[in-house]
C-alpha cells in the first residue's frame, strides 16, 4: 500500500477502501465499510457504494457530536420503529445534507472505534472462525488481542453493544473486532499498521483451518460430470423466464458441500451471514438426485421450483444439485455472477466452520431482521442504479 497522505486524510481512506475493497479475500461486491475521523468529524462510506470502486464524493461527513448523543438517548422497543428513528438521527448528523447521501449503517460502530482510521470488511478466511461454533473459543489461543463481538443486529445495536467491549481498550493502538457471524474491524491511527494487523489475522485464521481440515471430497468424472451440468443448464435457461441469466457457481468447496452429508446439512441449515442473505437469499434449492436428461430435468426443475415459491414466496436464486454443481439464477449477468461469487463464497465458510468444530448459521429472528431491514433493501437499490 502507498504512503498515507498527510495533507490529504480523506485520499488515504480512498486508497485504504480501494486495496480492501479489491481484494476478494476481504470483500465481495458492495460489502465493508471504511471511514477516517477527527476530533469532530467523521466520513464514512455512503450506503450504495463498493469500496473498489468508491471516491472522494462516496463518503458522507458527519459530526461526531450528533452521533455520541445517540448511544445514551432513549430508543423505541420495537425492531421497526426503533431502526426508523435510528435512520433519521443519523441522517441528521450529516454535515451537508443537500448532498443526499446516506451514511452506512455502521456510522456509529465508526465513531466509537478507536484511531482515525476504521477498515470493516467480511474476510472468508475469518467468517470460517466467526461462524463455527467453537468460534469464540477458538479465537482466544487463535488470536488473543482480538475482542469477540456476539451477533446482535446491524447498526445501534451493534454500536451500543460493542461500546461495552471497547472501555478498557488502548485509544492509541490498533484494535481487532471479530464480529461473530459478520466480519472483522480493524482501526488503528496508521494505515500499515492497519495493513500489517489485517493480514496477520487471515494468515491466523488460514493456519487454524489448515491444521484441522481434514475433509475428502468423493471425485466425479469430469467429463460426466460437465456434459450433465451443461445439459441441465440447458433445460433450466429454457425454463426460466426470458430476462434470467444462469451462472454456475465453481469452488473447491463446492465440492464438499454437494457430495458429502455436513455438505447437504450446512447448504439446508440457514444463511450464516447477512451478506449471504442480501446477494443470496436464504434458502436455496437443493435438487436430490437430478436428471441429466434435458426433458426430465426441465419437468424436474418446473415441479422443484413451484414447490419453492409456495413454500418461500419467491423464485430461487441458488440452486445446488448434488454430483454436478450449483447454479446462480438472477435477472441480469451482473447478478447472476455477484450471486455465484457470493454464494461460493459462503460455501468456503461452511466448509472452514465444519472443520474448525462445527457450524453456527444465524438464528431465525437474526436472519429475518436482514430479510425484512429497510437498510438492505435501500443498498440493494442504490446498487442496482449504478
């Protein structure tokens, strides 16, 4: 990474967010956050920006003392009703609303966070630790200067619970934060540092997972096993609607997850992240046994898609099919192929969780907060614009 610019904070928040936000070992599609403070301002990224992709006009300023009002004030009981009066505080801390620009979420999380720099992103290799079940146990020997956050809701909730785990914290050091199924935050005044803290940890996480890994993936022949796909790729594009595109979704882990029982268990045990929700959704179709005829598979897959919709309500956007592969199923290729890399993405992290001790998906409430967040959607949408 290059030197940080002194006389210019903000083009070093813009550089930190484009090495994050380009590395697929941290970030994939518009996850993360980042943000620079000072005494009495912050910016952080806007909500509907990628960090690989994000610029100066992509981070909102807000004033520092707007937001510490907000961990100590009153907030409504109710989940909807206090994630709407969250909003509006928050977009009331804006230092130029005429901007238009929404905070993330996390905007407070950022300001409680020691040190002017603040990286917040979901690397595979500590998802694989943060979503096992001896994760916490685990992260002690594993990487004992970290602070282990539990799951709680996105946004004040994780801000106000996180607040209790940072009061005997060094201000002047670099900080380590596993969010238990979420991600990792690292903050910290100097951007090397940050680098150095950031890199030490996957390398941590890596190692754990290579000492325990002991999972052997039954082998198909490939040539069968492509001529199949292919010919089931056929029957569902010719199935679906006009305006679908259909991507396979290709990863070692794959593998494990469609031709091994822990594999069947985690795809159909729930989503582990909210990220895998958003780009995913949270359950799946998984097809036992698929014909590799094109007529059967097509009846196949008409009487294995309407059972989904009146079981979820919605289309699938994952379809896994044990022997042959997993297909994305979305409305343009854009979608399709952030689906399949999010989606094979996750499968790493069953696989990393299942060898480290045990998978830990996301309890239900969690999980139906992320479907039903006004937050996402709004991502979701400022997304697809651009």
């Amino acid at each position: 990474m290059q030197m940080e610019h002194a006389d210019d904070p903000l083009l070093s928040v813009v550089q930190l967010s484009h090495h994050y936000g380009r590395d697929p070992r941290y970030v994939l599609a518009g996850g993360g956050n980042t943000s620079l403070k000072t005494d009495d301002r912050l910016w952080v990224k806007a909500s509907g920006h990628a960090l690989g992709t994000i610029e100066r006009d992509g981070f909102v300023e807000l004033e520092r003392a707007a937001l510490a009002v907000m961990l100590d004030r009153d907030w409504p009981h109710e989940r909807h009703a206090r994630e709407a009066a969250f909003k509006d505080a928050v977009m009331a801390a804006r230092v130029e609303p005429q901007r238009g620009q929404r905070p993330s979420v996390e905007a407070l999380l950022h300001h409680l966070m020691p040190g002017r720099f603040v990286v917040h992103t979901h690397p595979t290799a500590v998802n694989g630790l943060t979503c096992c079940t001896e994760g916490r146990h685990l992260s002690s020997p594993v990487l004992p200067e970290a602070i282990w956050q539990p799951y709680v809701d996105p946004g004040l909730v994780l801000a106000k619970a996180l607040r209790e785990r940072l009061v005997d914290d060094d201000p002047h050091g670099v900080t380590t934060v596993l969010l238990e199924n979420h991600g990792l935050i690292v903050s910290g005044d100097d951007i090397d540092q940050i680098e150095l803290t950031s890199t030490e940890v996957l390398a941590r996480c890596d190692a754990e997972f290579n000492k325990r890994h002991r999972v052997t993936t039954p082998k198909h022949e490939d040539g069968e096993r492509d001529a199949a796909r292919f010919l089931l790729h056929q029957a569902l594009a010719e199935e679906s609607r006009d305006d679908t595109v259909v991507r396979p979704i290709d990863s070692p882990a794959m593998a494990w997850l469609l031709s091994t029982a822990d594999g069947r268990a985690a795809a159909l045990g729930g989503p582990l992240t909210p990220d895998q929700i958003v780009y995913c959704q949270s359950d799946p179709l998984w097809i036992d046994e698929p014909a590799i005829d094109r007529n059967e598979g097509a009846a196949q897959w008409r009487g294995a898609v309407d059972a989904y919709r009146h079981r979820h309500g919605r289309d699938p956007w994952v379809v896994l099919l044990p022997g042959l592969g997993g297909l994305a199923i979305r409305e343009s290729s854009k979608l399709a192929a952030t689906t399949a890399a999010l989606y094979a993405d996750a499968a790493e992290m069953m696989q990393r969780a299942q060898a480290l001790g045990g998978i830990q998906p996301l309890l239900e409430g969690h999980r139906r907060f992320i479907e039903e967040w006004e937050v996402e959607s709004y991502r979701r949408q400022v997304a697809a614009r651009s």
